[in-house]
C-alpha cells in the first residue's frame, strides 16, 4: 500500500481539474469525459489506500474495505461526482472526499474493521444533463426505472449511448461489481444554505429532507414574423410562460415558507428578436416539507395550463413531470449518536431540515441513514462563489470519521 497523504482541500482541489474548461467553476455532467477522468481518479485513489476498487453498471464507483466479521452487507458512506452547470468545487464531492481520507486514517489508525464499509461516488444525484435524478443511489437500492435509457441531453445523445461510452472507458481499466446492500447510510455535504454561518454553528445533523417535484412544461405556440403579425392574432409560447409562471408565483408566495418555487431553465426557439417564437421550454422545480402542499402545487400547474389552453386557440402545453420524490426522514438514533459526538469533540451543532436534495433520501427508503452538514460561506451553492473553509471542513471530517468508527469497528 502506497502511502497517500492528502487534506480534504488537496483533493477537492485535484478533483475541481475534471471539469469542462470551457465553463466558470466546475462542470462535470453525468458521463460525460471530464466525469469519466474524476471517477478514473478515484478508482486509482482506491487502490492506492488499498481499498478494493470497481464500478457498477451505471458508473457509480465502490470502493471497499471487506471487514473482519465476513458479513455480505455494508455500511455505506458517499455521495455525488456529478455537478450542475457552473458548479462550485465542494457539492456532492466534499462527502466523497470525506469519505475516502477518513477511510484511510481509520485504516492507519485501527487496521480492518470488523463490518465491511463501502465508499460510493455515485454517478448523479443533480439531474443536470439528462431530465432524471439520483441515478446512482436509486441503482444502489434497485430502483432505477427501464425507461431512463431513451432520455437525451440537449445535444440529442441518449442515456443509453452516453451511458455506454462511459462504461467502456472505465472497464478497460477496473471491474465491474455490484455494490453491496446497505445496512446503514452515512454521507456529509455543505449546507448550501445561511443557517449555520448565521447561527454561528460549525455541523448542521440533518432531521429531514424536503419532498420535490421537477417538471419541464413545454409550449408550443405559432411561429410568424414580429412586425406584420397584429398582437390579437398572436399564439406567442413565451408570453404565455410567463403569464403562467407569473400566475404560479403569485400562489407560491401566499404558500409561504418552507415552500419553493423555482424556474431554472428555459429553452426558446426559434430565439431571435424579430421572430414569434416557435416554442418556449422551461423547468419547474418545488419542494416542501409537507407533501400535500406539493399535491396541491402539482394540480395547480395541470390546471393553470388547461386553462390557458381553452383560452388560446392553437395553444399547447405539456407537462413532464420527472421527478417525483417524498419528505424522508433520518435515522434517530444516529441524530441522537451525532449530537452526542459533536458534545464529546466539543463543536456546537444545530439540528435542521435540509431544502436540499440528497442521496441520503433515496438510500433512506431501505436503511437507516445520517446526514451532516458543514456551513456554506454566505450561504451559497450551486455556483462558483460555494466556499466551506478549511476549519469546517475539518471538523465535518472529524464527526464523520468518529460515526464511522461507532458504526464499523
Ligand atoms: C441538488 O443539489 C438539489 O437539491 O437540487
Ligand atoms: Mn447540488
Ligand atoms: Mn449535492
């Protein structure tokens, strides 16, 4: 076994290189070559800490330490490889990283231990290139739909194809395994969000995680010339997004807190300033605590949009709806084991819902999970600007660690 020695920042650092170098930040879509070299990166790392390293059928990577006790379960840590567009360099990839170097002190420190414990990079968790989230821990658990594979990305590849590129690439070098089922789930991440900095706490101890649903609402409308075409003779797709996505934020406002409402995306063609466009795509994505008020939001879109098109002849709007994903609750004798860790290692700790998804609530739904947080400098994610300093990162590591070491030794 070589002998690795690496901080968490030195490798969020190495990890940030695999990314499109055309793009701010860090962009490292699902399959695509930039996830490839970072999930080739890892397998190596693997190895060099002596960890057995291989990949699944959907590229999520595992890396093993088979423990004493010979069980055919495993405690598994992880979390994300994949980014979104223009991403910062610790999302999904700190827990990761966390995982790894805490695997490897544990082993310096205390030899095998006696449950086996399983690290998963997993391919995507963030939906950011094919209208599908959570591939690899919904794989984990067995619960990836068959009709993912004819998906395309906005370039018009399919999953299937992408899918395979990638899957030769990585089996010319490393095996093929399947992952081992989970007896237990752990995975750390940024916050993402202002709670911790402002209350001045160093770990957030995830209690839940929201419920949210992600649509693409598509409008097809009359395409026609800008001037000669009067405004009462229009079927104008974009003005009609708006008025709907106007009349949906009116209602999510009076909803209020904790529910969100976000419209991220949005595609319009044919896109030229004298033209009526053709069609107007955007995403809708909302989350909520409390799943009825999704229902409800949910409905409300449907109807919105029927309406529109009873009032505008020509008009049509589809709705996908391609995610769908309930409030999960974590584990609470591993809220109460983090609380009691954070006292004994003396950091001040605060117990929280987490807006964001994470791995952890589809691995939830067949074992018990934990969920840490460490703070987000001014709370932002899902950007360049995503900063955790040094310090936290630390401490996030020292807590993770010592749940693991409970767990497995
Ligand atoms: C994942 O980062 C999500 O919550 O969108
Ligand atoms: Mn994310
Ligand atoms: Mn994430």
């Amino acid at each position: 076994m070589k002998t690795v020695n690496l901080t968490i920042n030195q490798l969020l650092d190495q990890i940030a290189q695999f990314t499109d170098p055309e793009t701010e930040g860090v962009t490292r879509l699902l399959y695509d070559e930039h996830w490839i070299e970072a999930q080739k990166f890892l397998l190596e790392l693997g190895q060099m800490i002596g960890l057995d390293s291989g990949f699944d059928q959907v590229g999520n990577v595992i890396l093993t330490k088979f423990g004493t006790a010979n069980d055919e379960s495993a405690i598994t840590i992880g979390s994300h490889i994949d980014s979104v567009v223009n991403a910062g360099k610790y999302d999904g990839i700190y827990g990761v990283a966390t995982a790894i170097i805490a695997i490897k002190e544990l082993l310096a420190e205390y030899g095998a231990p006696k449950k086996t414990i399983q690290i998963l990079s997993f391919c995507e968790e963030e939906g950011s290139r094919f209208p599908f989230t959570f591939t690899g821990s919904k794989n984990l658990i067995n619960q990836l739909p068959d009709d993912i594979y004819q998906l395309v990305d906005k370039t018009g590849e399919s999953f299937e194809e992408a899918q395979a590129k990638a899957i030769y690439a990585l089996k010319n070098i490393f095996p093929l395994v399947s992952a081992l089922p989970p007896t237990a789930y752990a995975e750390i991440h940024i916050e993402q969000g202002p709670v911790l900095e402002r209350l001045n706490k160093e770990i957030g101890i995830v209690t839940a995680i929201v419920a949210q649903k992600r649509f693409t609402v598509t409008i097809n409308g009359k395409n026609n010339h800008a001037g000669t075409t009067p405004m009462w003779l229009r079927v104008d797709p974009l003005k009609q997004a708006v008025k709907l996505i106007h009349q949906l934020e009116v209602i999510a406002l009076k909803i209020g807190e904790p529910f969100v409402f976000t419209v991220g995306e949005m595609a319009i063609s044919p896109n030229a300033s004298n033209v009526i466009p053709e069609q107007a795509k955007f995403s809708i994505d909302i989350r909520h605590t409390d799943e009825k008020e999704l229902l409800f939001f949910e409905e409300l879109i449907y109807k919105l949009a029927k309406t529109q098109m009873q009032e505008l002849a020509g008009l049509e709007i589809k709705i996908d709806k391609w995610t769908d994903v309930g409030t999960e609750e974590m584990n609470e004798t591993y809220i109460e084991a983090l609380q009691a860790i954070c006292k004994e290692k003396q950091l001040s700790f605060h117990l929280m819902p987490s807006g964001a998804g994470h791995d952890t609530q589809i691995v939830n739904r067949i074992a018990p999970t934990a969920l840490l947080f460490v703070p987000s400098v001014d709370g932002i994610s899902h950007s360049p600007q995503e900063f955790t300093t040094t310090e936290n990162l630390e401490k996030g590591k020292t807590v993770f660690k010592q749940f693991i070491y409970d767990l497995a030794y």
